[in-house]
C-alpha cells in the first residue's frame, strides 16, 4: 500500500476502512448477522440482527465504540472524548 493512509488517501476513505475493519471484528465477537451497509461521507446505515439477548444498541456500541477508538489513535487523540 505505502505510506501512512493520511499521506495517500483521504481520511474519509481511512474512516470508511476503520469501521469496516471493527464491523468485521464486532461480527466475529458477537455473531450478529448484516444483510446490508452503506458507507457515506459522513454517515453510515446498516440492517443487522443480533442474536438475544444481544441488542442492536448494544452491538451499535461495539461497533462505534471501537471505531472511534481506532480513529483516534491513527489521528493521536489523546484524552477524554465526552
């Protein structure tokens, strides 16, 4: 690939890259099935079913929770978010 993806792509595209990477790693944790995703610009949708008594919040977390997570090491955020 080279280089860093700040340096050849746009960080939207890191973005995108970054939570489809926790997607797949949330997938693997907590078994829920995905039947459809759309990643835009600055948003997201998605049609999944967890398995009970796993909640889509709950899965929704994960998923956001570790995407964030990602993204701020990559940008070297430090410190509280909220």
């Amino acid at each position: 690939m080279g280089g860093r993806w700040g340096q050849t792509r746009s960080y939207t595209s890191y973005f995108a890259y970054c939570l489809w990477q926790v997607v797949g790693e949330r997938r693997a944790e907590h078994k829920f099935l995905l039947t459809a995703w759309a990643f835009l610009p600055d948003h997201w949708h998605a049609i999944l079913y967890p398995p009970y008594p796993l909640t889509i919040s709950r899965v929704m977390e994960a998923i956001k929770d570790g995407a964030t997570k990602r993204m701020r090491r990559q940008r070297r955020e430090f410190g509280t978010l909220f």
